[in-house]
C-alpha cells in the first residue's frame, strides 16, 4: 500500500461513523445503506488525491457523501422498484423512544434530498456557518431553511 492510499485508509476509518450516518439518513435499509456507503468511499477516492486542504477534512467528506446519497436518490426515483415484503419484521421494537426515531425517520425521509442533508448535519450539531459550507449557501440561508423544515417536520401527519 503507497502512502496515499494509507492516508485515505486512515481518513475513512477515522469519519466511517461521519459517512454511516449520511448513508442512513438516506434509507434504513441495511443493504441500501451499505450500497450508499460503499458509492461514497469510492468518490471520496476519486476525489481524495485533488482534495487539497481548503476546508476541513470532515466537512469535505460530509459534502462528499451526502452529494453521494443525493445522486442516488434521485437514480433511484427514475427507476421505481417494487421492494418485497415479507410484512413481519422480526426485530421490530415497540417502546416509545423506538416509535419516536422511527416517526421523525419517517418524516426527514419525506423532505427533499438538499432539506434532509441540512436536517443531517443539524442532528449532528454541526455550525450554522459549517453547515453552509458543506450544502454550498450561506449561514443566514441556512437558519431560515432550517426553521421552515422544522415547520414542515411539524405539520406532517404520520
């Protein structure tokens, strides 16, 4: 192995949770997940050797990986699918903080592709400021787009 490519090595190991995390947003299918992850490694590869230190290594990947998931989605929606069902999900939990990821999943997953990634990086407690620069607008526009998908979020019916 060069030392580019141990240096991507240890990059990814490093942000997998950071990667993970976009990829799940994304779809709660473990296959699909992986899939998503798997999509991003290989452009965050391709993009690694030109990435050159302009921001931080973590914002790049966040950027990286949710245009990743974002290009995929938008694949996926021009070649619907029907997905089988079993109608039984053996490992399903019913508590109440169970019931309440799962409803605000299933609602982040109803917003556009660019409205979920900035849900994203707010869930994981990222600046205004560093979460315009991985989507690519300002932190004022980030704010307001903020407070009208939690609007959204809140109006929604399960």
């Amino acid at each position: 192995m060069n030392e580019l490519e141990s240096k991507f090595a240890q990059t990814i190991k490093q942000n997998k949770s950071t990667i993970y995390t976009v990829c799940y947003m994304f779809s709660k299918d473990a296959d699909e997940v992986n899939d998503l992850f798997q999509e991003a490694v290989i452009n965050l590869w391709r993009g690694f050797e030109g990435f050159e230190n302009r921001s931080n290594v973590k914002t790049w990947i966040y950027r990286v990986a949710l245009n990743t998931c974002i290009s995929q989605e938008r694949k996926k929606r021009r070649t619907e699918t029907e997905p089988l069902s079993m109608n039984i999900n053996l490992f399903e939990d019913h508590d109440e903080d169970t019931r309440q990821v799962d409803m605000l999943h299933k609602r982040i997953s109803r917003l556009q592709p660019f409205d979920r990634a900035i849900v994203l990086l707010w869930l994981e407690n990222m600046p205004y400021e560093e979460i315009g620069q991985v989507v690519g607008i300002s932190t004022t526009a980030v704010a307001t787009r903020l407070f009208r998908i939690k609007e959204q979020l809140k109006k929604m019916n399960d």
